[in-house]
C-alpha cells in the first residue's frame, strides 16, 4: 500500500469505483497533512456509508465537512449530500431534508450533473416518507434522461427506485415490471452492485406476491453475489430476505438460522430500524410455531424499534402480528384495539401492510 498522502487518497478512491470499501478506509489509515484531512474525512465517510455504517459515516462528514474550506465545493456537496443519504436510510428524512438544503446552496453555477444527483435523491426521501406518487413523478425524467444517456447503470437505480415506490403504494405488478427492468439494465451496464440490489427489490415484491420459488431464487442469487464481501448490510439484508421466504414456506427452522445471521450482522452496524425488521421475523417464525409468548416479547420488542426510528410498516406489521397473538392468548379485546391500531396506521401512512398475507 503507498504510504504518501497523495497517493493514499488516489488508492481510495480507486478502491471505492471499484466496490471495495474496505480496502478503501484501510487505505485512509495513518496521517495526513491538514489540508488534505478534509478528502481523507470525506472519502472515509464514503466507504463506511458504502458498507452500511451510516451512523459513523455521518460523524466522518460532519468531520470532512468542518474542515473543508471554500474553495472546496464540489466536497461539500457531495459531503451534504453523504449525509443526506445516511438520514434518510436510518429513517431521519427531516435532517435529510437539511442536509439536501445545504447541499444545493453548495452547489457550483452551471453543475447540471450533481443537480441531477441532488434531483434523484429528493425522489428517493420522497419515497422515504411515504410520499409514493410525489416520488414517482420526480423519478420519471430522471428515467428518461438516463435512457437518452444511454447510462444503464443510472437507469438500472431509477427502476429499483420506481419498484419500490410502486410496491409500497400498492402496485405490486407495476413494482415487479420495474425491478424486472432495474435487473436487465444493471446486467446490460454489468454493475454487480446494482444487480444485488435490483434482486433484493425482485425478491421482496415476489415475495408479497406469493411467488416464493422466484423470490427465494432472487434472494440467493444476491448473496451469492454478495459472498462474504464488504457490504455488510447487504448481506445482512440478504439472509433477512430469505429467512422472510423460508418462513413463508414453513422451513422455520431454516428461517430462524437465517434470521439469527442476518441479526449479527445489522447489530454490527447498529442498524435498529432493520433489527427491528429481524425481531419481527422472528416473532412471526415462533407464532407459527404456537410459542406465543416468545412471540409476544420479539414483536413488542421490534414494535418499540419502529415506533422509535418512524417505521410506519414495520409498525403497522408488528400491531397486526400482536393482535393475532394477543387474541391467541385470550385476550380479545386487546387484540382488537391493536388490529385497529394497525388499519389506522397503516391508512395514515398511505401504505397497504395490513393486506399482506405473504410479507
């Protein structure tokens, strides 16, 4: 490894265009000068972002952002935008919003390429907060000037986007034609990174469709990709979205394996939203299995996660999991306040969770 400054930041940044961020933060170990500490702060952040370390990569930008002065534009957009995309995947869509703020007033006169990198993440905290069709409508040119760019690899991202903004408002088929189309253009732009997450999106709307042999090929084929590679959310993302097949198809105790490797790892990232994710799952794999209290704990756990990061659907899936298991336990009345609870959220939210019989 170069040991000289320069050289250094130039193997980083090679290193992050290459999908390896690991090697990429290896790379930004040691000192540097100070008026190199604010790219070394700000490509850290980067690769700890890049394998699912949002919490710490936001204390690195915060860092890169401090010492970066005004003649450093470019970073401290790309910086205002690092942390906009960690808010807004820990769920906090306000500070993202900020954080988008100061990003555009940082922006050089004439930069059409960053406003439309600026442009697409908008449409993605759209989405974030449940504002489905106001996403949608933002992403739709973005598609289309990536199509006229002949860019497959931004077109690929724009349909995994669409496909989850469709899925969520309860277009199932139009979800599953866009992460369909998302997988064909990341395999046309040979992007393997995005074809991992354009699988994730084909298995999760399969999935909820009922099509588990298509779902439960899907989420393998991520992992395979995956391997034991740097992007440990995605792996733990990947075993999440199994164990949720497994479960569906009664292989609970595979399911509970799955869900127990996909939870190591999302604690390693702190990522409590997701937990959450994991501990509802699990919840489900006991119910099923007639173990209600061990249930009951797993999904009132989970259900306060959620209610702390603004889940709505982990949320409402957890109400109606408590419901069914409270009324199994003979308490009827209360499971009906929680069936209510869960419609009520669920409305509130523009979602369609509560119809889920295949999540």
């Amino acid at each position: 490894m170069p040991r000289d400054p320069i050289s250094r930041l130039e193997s980083a940044r090679d290193d992050l265009d290459a999908g390896r961020p690991d090697r990429a933060y290896a790379a930004l170990s040691g000192g540097f000068p100070s008026s190199l500490t604010g790219e070394k702060r700000f490509l850290r952040a980067e690769a700890l972002r890049a394998q699912g370390f949002f919490r710490r990569a936001q204390a690195d930008y915060r860092a890169a952002l401090k010492a970066l002065g005004p003649e450093d534009l470019d970073l401290t957009s790309l910086a205002f935008l690092g942390l906009a995309r960690c808010a807004r995947s820990l769920g906090a869509t306000r500070e993202a919003r900020q954080a988008m703020s100061r990003a555009r007033a940082s922006v050089r006169k004439g930069d059409a390429d960053l406003l439309e990198t600026l442009a697409l993440e908008d449409a993605l905290i759209d989405r974030a907060e449940g504002r489905y069709a106001r996403s949608l409508l933002r992403l739709a040119p973005l598609l289309r000037s990536s199509r006229r760019r002949r860019d497959w690899s931004a077109v690929g991202f724009i349909l995994w986007a669409m496909g989850g903004a469709r899925r969520f408002a309860g277009d199932l088929r139009g979800s599953h034609r866009d992460f369909q189309e998302s997988l064909r253009a990341f395999r046309r732009a040979q992007d393997l990174e995005g074809q991992t997450y354009a699988l994730f999106g084909l298995g999760g709307v399969a999935r909820v469709r009922g099509f588990f042999v298509e779902a439960r090929a899907a989420y393998a084929a991520a992992g395979r990709l995956l391997g034991s590679g740097p992007d440990l959310f995605g792996r733990a993302y990947a075993h999440c979205g199994l164990a949720n097949v497994l479960r569906q198809l009664g292989l609970w105790n595979e399911a509970e394996r799955r869900y127990h490797r996909s939870y190591a790892l999302y604690a390693r990232l702190d990522d409590r939203v997701d937990l959450a994710y994991v501990d509802w799952g699990l919840g489900q794999v006991h119910l099923r299995r007639g173990e209600l209290a061990a249930a009951e704990r797993r999904l009132r756990a989970a259900l306060a996660a959620f209610a702390a990061g603004g889940e709505a659907r982990g949320e409402v899936l957890c109400l109606q999991s408590l419901a069914q298991v409270v009324h199994a336990l003979g308490r009827a009345a209360e499971g009906e306040k929680l069936f209510g609870a869960a419609v009520r959220r669920a409305r509130g939210a523009g979602l369609h969770a509560h119809l889920e019989i295949f999540t």
